[in-house]
C-alpha cells in the first residue's frame, strides 16, 4: 500500500516509524512532516488543512490511504471530503468522519454524549456571551477548583484549572465576552473539579469492534512537580502502574464499550483512534475529554508497545474486521522525555541546531519541532524531540531515556527531570 501521513510532530514521526516497518507498506509520504520523517519517507510540504492540496497529493503519488494525525482535518471534515469525491472515494482514510469528530471539536457535544450514555464524567453546564452571569451563579454553586474549559479547538491550551472563585469569575468573562480563545470559547463548558490521577485510554474501532491500546500517562505542565503552564506534553510513560486488571475492566466495561455501542447508536461514523482521557476517583474511573486522534507525547510510547503490523489493523479497520485481528503488545514499559524550546509554551526562538542524534544508544529520538535546513537539523517548534526508552519497568525505561538526553544539545535546551515523579 502507498500511504500518506498528515501532521508534523513527533506523533506523526512514530507512525512513519510504525507504518515503514510493515511489509504492507509499499512507499511512505509524510505532509508536511519533520526532520525524523525525511530519513523514512518523502516528506510533502502542504497544510493539513488544505483539503485539495491533499487531494493533488494523493492523485499524483497513487495514495491508497490516508492516515491523519492531528484533530483539525478531521474535526474540518476531510473524511467526508474524501467520501464525496468520485476520484478519492476509493483511498481509505484513518480518522472519523466530521460528525464523530465533535466528540473533540466541542466540549458541550461530548459532554452531552456521556451523559446520554450514562457514561461517568463530571457535573458540567454550559455558557455563552449572553448567559455569563448564569456562568457566575453556577461557579457559585461549586466547590473549588474551578475548571473552566473553551467549547472548541484551543490547541490544548482552552483548559482552565484556578482555585479563587472571582478570578474563575473574571476568566470566564475574558473566555467569553474578551474571546481569550477566539472562536473556541465562544461557548465554555463549566464542570465540577474531579480528584484523582489522570491516565489515557487508547482505542482503535472500526465503527463495529474495537482493540484496546496500552493505557499511557503524559505530563501536560512545563515545570517539576506539575507545576507552571499548560503545555502539550512533556512525557509520557506506558503502561499505567496504577491501573490494575479490575481497574482496566472497569474502564472497559463502564466506557470504552458504551462510547463504541453510544457512537453507532448514533449514527457517528468512526473508524480509526478513540483517545479517552480518564480520571481514577477513588478506585473508579471517569471522562475527562475525549480526542479523535492519537495523543502527543503518548504515540511516542503506544505505538513502540505496539507489535501487531499497524497497517494491517488500519486494513481491518476500512474493511470492518477489526474482530479478526488479535493484538500483541510488548511486556516492556516504555517512556518518553520531551525536549523542548527555552521560553516554551511561552515565545521561544527558532532555528537552533540540534547536535548529538548520532550518539543516541538504546533510545528512539523521535523528532517533533525539528526541521532540516542547509544539511543541519534545526529547532522549528516549542515541542523539539521525544526521546523514547523501553525498560523492564518504567524506572529503567525512564533512566535510559534522561542518559541518551545528556548526548543531545541545542541552545536553551529545557526538560522536565522528573517524569513518572508521581507514580
């Protein structure tokens, strides 16, 4: 099969990883793709979004299917931009179609889902620029903290976690009458604080069946001990110590099933990566978000845990089989370090060259924010590199991936030395 990738981040660069190593895959392309990408496959430079750009792409190298990485193609609805094409109708494309992919472009359409199908989440309720001050009765009614979070794409930054009742007040006025997120909190989601630890859920379905993935943990805050601004990711460990075989049950019986049975129920089609992120209250768990993608950083360990052919499952997935195919996962634990921008998630310059990818032993770099230009790899994001490691647990996995980081270098190089601290 020829396939092409869409997105440029380190999650795409452990698909391309992924996809190369399957017999099944005949040639390779990456849009726009990174410096890690360029040494697997031919990296294509076009937007993820423009929709006939993508499909010159795939008329001109013979594309057979189309895997996307990010949530906006999919949540702008390039599936179904596919489906009604006579010369693309045929290629099949991994991700859901515009309809399922509101489970991730608005919070108030899944919130709404999960509690349709009795699915355990939080208490919420929803506002827009003419109902704040109903916003403001309603964060009267809660204990702290507050969460606060943009109906729409924020670029993962639309969540608001604060502990003072009139400063949640005043950012729910920015959210919604100053558009502090634009378009994406012109409608915001109030929901009670749940207590717990946080961990994700990862699932392939074909609309029918569906195979659950290894559960991961990513740490979203810039600084040591979840501390500081949001950020994407800066690591990720799989599996989830935590999560015991009741616990896994658990979240089978009482989330993943109902999601896959709520989504045909429905008539949302799905075929590709459900992304549930979970919280465990006490030992039971509950919805925070969902996403119609793989997570990033947590592709980076999935993926390499991984050892069923991924192209096979995403074949079983057009053909709706995914029954037929068992998965094999690898004992190992695996974890990532995220290497990123000084200044990251806040400015950061650019163009820094990255030195040290050669002495790398026993890790997997995969390359996000990075970029070749002139012969060099430089920096062109805030998010630079993920650095992966196996290990028989996670401590040695995570050891190995802090020793391979001393190799590297690039100007105002930061990380977090602490990933897995809480576990």
């Amino acid at each position: 099969m020829r396939i092409l990738i869409l997105g440029s981040g380190g999650r795409e660069h452990t698909f391309a990883w992924k996809i190369a190593q399957s017999p099944l895959c005949e040639a390779l392309f990456v849009a726009p793709g990174n410096s890690g990408t360029a040494e697997i496959a031919k990296n294509i430079d076009l937007k993820v979004t423009d929709f006939n750009a993508i499909k010159t792409c795939v008329l001109e190298y013979d594309v057979d299917m189309v895997v996307v990485g990010p949530e906006d193609p999919l949540v702008q609805g390039i599936h179904d931009f596919f489906l009604k094409d006579s010369q693309l109708q045929n290629v099949v494309v991994i991700g859901p179609q515009k309809a399922a992919a509101q489970l991730e472009g608005s919070k108030e359409f899944a919130k709404e889902f999960l509690i349709r199908h009795q699915i355990p989440t939080a208490a919420y309720q929803s506002f827009n620029a003419e109902s704040v001050a109903d916003g403001y009765k309603f964060l009267e009614t809660l204990k702290p903290p507050y969460v606060l979070k943009a109906d729409g794409l924020a670029a993962g930054k639309g969540v608001l976690i604060l502990n003072d009742l009139e400063e949640a007040k005043a950012e729910l006025k920015r959210m919604l009458v100053d558009a502090k997120f634009g378009e994406a909190s012109s409608k915001v989601v109030i929901e009670e604080f749940l207590d717990g630890i946080e961990l994700s859920c990862f699932v392939l379905t074909d609309g029918k069946h569906y195979k659950i993935l290894p559960t991961a943990k990513d740490y979203k805050r810039i600084g040591e001990g979840d501390t500081g601004l949001n950020t994407g990711g800066m690591g990720a460990i799989s599996p989830v110590p935590f999560a015991t075989k009741e616990f896994l049950d658990k979240i089978e019986s009482r989330i993943v099933r109902p999601t896959i049975e709520g989504l045909a129920k429905d008539n949302l089609p799905y075929k590709g990566f459900v992304f549930i992120g979970l919280i465990k209250v006490g030992e039971d768990p509950k919805v925070i978000e969902y996403n119609v993608r793989m997570g990033d950083p947590e592709t980076e360990v999935v993926l390499p845990r991984l050892k069923t052919d991924l192209v096979e499952l995403f074949k079983a997935i057009s053909e709706e089989r995914l029954n037929e195919i068992a998965i094999e996962i690898d004992d190992r634990a695996a974890t990532t370090v995220m290497l990123v921008s000084g200044g990251y998630p806040e400015a950061y310059e650019k163009g820094k060259e990255i030195t040290g990818i050669d002495k790398i032993n026993g890790s997997i770099p995969f390359h996000a924010g990075a970029v070749l230009k002139g012969g060099k790899i430089v920096t062109s994001g805030g998010r630079v590199m993920a650095i992966t490691s196996y290990g028989s647990t996670y401590k040695e996995a995570i050891k190995k991936s802090y020793q391979n980081i001393e190799e590297l270098h690039f100007d105002k190089m930061n990380y977090r030395k602490d990933i897995g601290f809480d576990l």
